[in-house]
C-alpha cells in the first residue's frame, strides 16, 4: 500500500495506479485496492468501518450467539429464572 500512496503523491494521479503497482508486485489488482481502501478507512482519509471496529463487531456477534446459545439451553433445561 506504501507503494500506492507513493505513487498517489508523486504523480498526482489517480487513475491506474493501482493496477500499475499491482502488476508491478505480481498480485490482484482488486485485492490491492480492496487493502488501499481499507488502510484508507483505518487512516480518516475514506468514510467506512475501521479494521478495529469490523473485530469488535465480530466479537460482539460471536458473544451474542454464544449467550443466546446458553440461554436456549437453559429454557431447555427449565434453569432459567424468570425477573
């Protein structure tokens, strides 16, 4: 991504640059730029989620399951306490 944004303060240009490096560096043109707007967001630069937001989204879902998990069982098991 160094490359790109080198690349983007040199010449000004934005057009083709990410193909140009991607070739340059033997990968997938859309891959690059999918890493360049997701260092992008992470930096302020572009509107979207952040790298750190997407994880603790991630987590949080994996938490929820996990409690809606436990709560099913313990309805199941006719453990769960009313309030």
């Amino acid at each position: 991504m160094r490359m790109v944004f080198e690349a983007y303060d040199q010449g000004g240009e934005r057009h083709g640059v990410i193909s140009r490096v991607a070739s340059q560096l033997g990968i997938g043109s859309e891959s690059l730029r999918h890493w360049v707007r997701q260092a992008e967001v992470d930096g302020g630069r572009r509107p979207g989620t952040t790298s750190e937001d997407k994880l603790r989204i991630s987590q949080l879902e994996r938490e929820n399951r996990e409690l809606k998990r436990a709560n099913e069982m313990a309805v199941s098991t006719g453990q769960r306490n009313e309030l």
